[in-house]
C-alpha cells in the first residue's frame, strides 16, 4: 500500500509538473489613462533639426472608456518628418519565447482618404530611439472617432525586460492632433518543449514502473 501511495503521489507531481508546463505565464497589463501616463513615458524623433516638436500630454477631453486619454499633437509636421510615441518597459521570463501582443485605440476627429498619418508600433528588447525602430501597422483617419490598432511579436529577452510602444508618424506638412487609449499589453511565456517531454517521459517511466509491481505482487500471491 505505501509503495502504491507513493507512485501515485509521483504520478500526480509528474502530472502537475506537466500542466505547469503547458499552462503558459499569461499577463495583460491595461492603461486607461484616468489620472495620468500610468508608467507610459514619452518619446520623439524626427530627422530634421528644425519645425516643431509633437508633445503627449494627459487629457480629460475625450476617452474610450471614460473621459481620459493621452492626446498626441504631432506639431507642425515640418519636413513631412517626425515620430511621437509612449513607450513602457514589461518584465518577462528571462531567456524564455514570449509572444507580446499591443492592443489600443486611436480618436480621429474625421474621416479621410488623403494626407494620412502612420500608426506605428514596436516591441523589442532595446529601448525604441528613432523611427527606423517601429513598424508601420495602419494609417489614421480610416474613420472618424475611435478605431482599434494590434501587434504582436514573439520576443526572448535575455534580461527579462521588454520594450512596447505605440505611435504615430507625420506625412505631411500640417498640424494635427490625436488621441491613444485603452492601451492592453499581453505577454505569454511559450513553455519549451523540451520540457514537457521530459515530464511526459516521466510518467510513462512510473506507470510502467507502477505495471511491473503489480505483477511481481501478483506472482508471489
């Protein structure tokens, strides 16, 4: 009875350790903006030394939730130059694939074919310093209001430190304003499978381990 409790007992660790496995660290961290930048900070970079600089700044004009957000004001566009965003580092498994999926909203005051922006998008392990860093991911003013934007990448960081940011790039020479909100960043750790192999294997070691015992205990009965 005390050697079958404990393969069992074995057979459950084995059968956790493989769930623990397969169950993969899964986090979404959500930023509405209500009282400030919620740990999201501020970037900009154009190649021209010269025309205005496009600033964020927190809001309580409009919001896709409530009444906040962050408004991007994209400067006076000189150069058709420029990329502003807000960026947030994330803590994740070191040295361990995870897929990062950036999801958020953008407020166009109108509709439009013509003289369109970039939205931009980056996830890295390097902190994004210039608009070569971000891919371009749609345009605004597809429609008037609120229109959703995604990314995603898998990243391994060695450090355990990821970097996501989101955007938007000027394309032509005027002023223009924007607004981000209900900004949701997902990491979820890819579990090697090596290691549920390994714990796979394992088990079929203790069952047939757990077989030859009984049929050793039933001969000698």
């Amino acid at each position: 009875m005390t050697r079958h409790y404990a393969l069992a007992c074995a057979a459950a660790i084995v059968l956790m350790i493989v769930a623990a496995s397969k169950a993969t660290q899964a986090e979404t961290f959500v930023s509405d903006f209500e009282t400030g930048f919620d740990g999201w900070q501020q970037q900009w970079h154009k190649e021209s030394p010269t025309g205005t600089d496009g600033v964020v700044s927190h809001t309580t004009e409009r919001g896709y939730l409530d009444g906040a957000s962050l408004e991007f004001d994209m400067g006076d566009g000189f150069g058709d130059d420029g990329t502003l965003w807000i960026e947030r580092q994330f803590a994740v498994p070191a040295g361990v694939p995870t897929q990062i999926d950036l999801a958020f909203h953008l407020f166009n005051e109108f509709q439009s074919d013509f003289n369109t922006f970039q939205v931009k998008a980056a996830i890295s392990t390097g902190n994004p310093d210039v608009q070569a860093d971000f891919t371009t991911i749609g345009e605004t003013d597809s429609a008037a209001g609120w229109v959703p934007f995604m990314f995603g990448d898998t990243i391994t960081s060695p450090s355990g430190q990821v970097w996501v940011a989101a955007g938007i790039r000027v394309a032509w020479e005027t002023p223009r304003v924007y607004w981000i909100d209900h900004v949701a960043v997902s990491t979820t750790a890819i579990p090697e499978p090596s290691a549920a192999a390994t714990a796979l294997k394992g088990l079929a070691g203790i069952a047939l381990a757990s077989r030859r015992f009984r049929r050793r205990s039933n001969r000698s009965a």
